[in-house]
C-alpha cells in the first residue's frame, strides 16, 4: 500500500464533499469525540447541534479537531485532520450575517438539521435542546491518501470483495 500526503486543495476537496465526520473536543484533560454533519465554506466548517456536552466542552475549550475520511477498500481510503477553533453563532444582530451563512450552506445539504434535532426530541417530559448553529474556523489541515501498490494491484488485493452470503 502506497500512503501519500494529500496537497491542501485535495483534503479541502474532500471536506466539500462529504460533510460527515467526528468532532474530537476535550475537557479537563478528558477526550470527547462524536460524529457530525457539517458544511465546509472556504476556511471554516459550519455545524448545527442542540445544547449538551458537545457545545459544553466547546464553550469551555474552543480548541477543536474534525477528522473525515473516506475508506473505499484497505487499499483505498483518506482521510483529513482539521484542528480549528470553535465559535457559536447565536441569534443575535452581530452574528446574523455569519448565521445566514452558517444556514444557507448547511441548507445545501439534506436533512442538515435531523441528526441534532432527533437526538433531542422530549422523552419523559424533557424539554427539547436549545438549536445551535455554530462554525470552525481551520487554522491547519492534513490529510492522507492510500493506494494500492504494483504488486498488490497485480495480485488482485487492492479489489474490494465482500464476503458470500448463504442463502
């Protein structure tokens, strides 16, 4: 297996396209990682989530990481690292513009919303989670590519197969 640096424009390339990967935060020295929507726009991703420990730790510690990949086969994945900082758009006059924009790009995916609105439907009673549209702005990015080399591709290993199934 070949495993390549990808150049800055492939891993933002990739942030584009596919929208999905985990929020690494951390608090107090306690690690604290989950998978999340996002809309990538220049240098910033933009999220939307309801109030808990997720935007908890954030608020605390804006210091983030969004790790995405994308695994074809063994021999054919990548995968980005972002490390960014954290910021909350609330609904307010100074951040409308930066909030328009946060929905606008979000909403060119779809169902951007339902992840963190199911997540916080009431059950027993609860009230529903306050929404939060929120950005991180990219201050470094990496990424890595894997191919298959010569002699695993002329052996047929770099093929993805999936198992038989018995009927």
């Amino acid at each position: 297996m070949l495993i390549t640096q990808m150049k800055n424009e492939e891993c933002r390339n990739l942030l584009a396209r596919l929208g999905f990967g985990r929020l690494a935060v951390s608090y107090e020295g306690q690690p604290y990682i989950v998978p999340i929507y996002f809309a990538y726009d220049c240098d910033r991703l933009y999220g939307f989530t309801t109030v808990g420990r997720k935007v908890e730790w954030m608020r605390s510690n804006p210091r983030v990481s969004v790790e995405v990949d994308e695994v074809v086969s063994h021999f054919l994945w990548s995968s980005v690292v972002v490390l960014g900082r954290y910021e909350e758009l609330p609904d307010t006059p100074e951040h409308t513009e930066a909030r328009l924009r946060a929905e606008a790009k979000l909403g060119e995916r779809a169902l951007w919303w339902q992840t963190a609105y199911a997540a916080n439907q009431p059950r027993g009673g609860h009230q529903p989670g306050k929404p939060v549209f929120y950005c991180i702005y990219i201050d470094e990015i990496s990424g890595r590519s894997a191919t298959a080399d010569r002699v695993e591709s002329a052996m047929g290993l770099s093929t993805a197969q999936r198992p038989v199934r018995e009927k």
